[in-house]
C-alpha cells in the first residue's frame, strides 16, 4: 500500500461500536504505516480509546457527549 502524505486525514464517527471500531482500525493502521496526520472526530465516550490510537499522534475532535447518554 502506498501512502500519499498530501495532508490530514480526518475520520468522523458516532461512538456505536459497528460505526467507531472499522474506523479506529484504519486509524490505527494509518499511523503504524508512517501516514498522514490523523484526525479522529467522535463523542465523548470514545476519546480513550483514540488517544491510546494514536499514542500522541492522532488528534482527537471532541463531537461532545453522545445524544441520550
């Protein structure tokens, strides 16, 4: 696979684990392949889970809490 570094990569998700979990794997893998800047967008209760991600490489987007919870 070859990576193009033209910029940030930006991924944004509910935090409903069928929707969150594919996305936080890409994030993953583009981060261990030496990508782009990766930016993950998601509510509150998913942001451990993407800043242990990234381990300082993978911005977090707080979209807040999630709607009812």
């Amino acid at each position: 696979m070859t990576i193009h570094p033209e910029g940030p990569v930006l991924f944004v998700s509910s935090s409903a684990r069928a929707h969150v979990n594919p996305l936080l794997t890409m994030a993953g893998e583009l981060v261990a392949r030496g990508g782009p800047d990766v930016c993950f967008a998601a509510d509150d209760d998913v942001r451990g889970e993407v800043e242990v991600l990234g381990r300082g490489s993978v911005t977090y987007v707080p979209l807040g809490r999630r709607p009812g919870g």
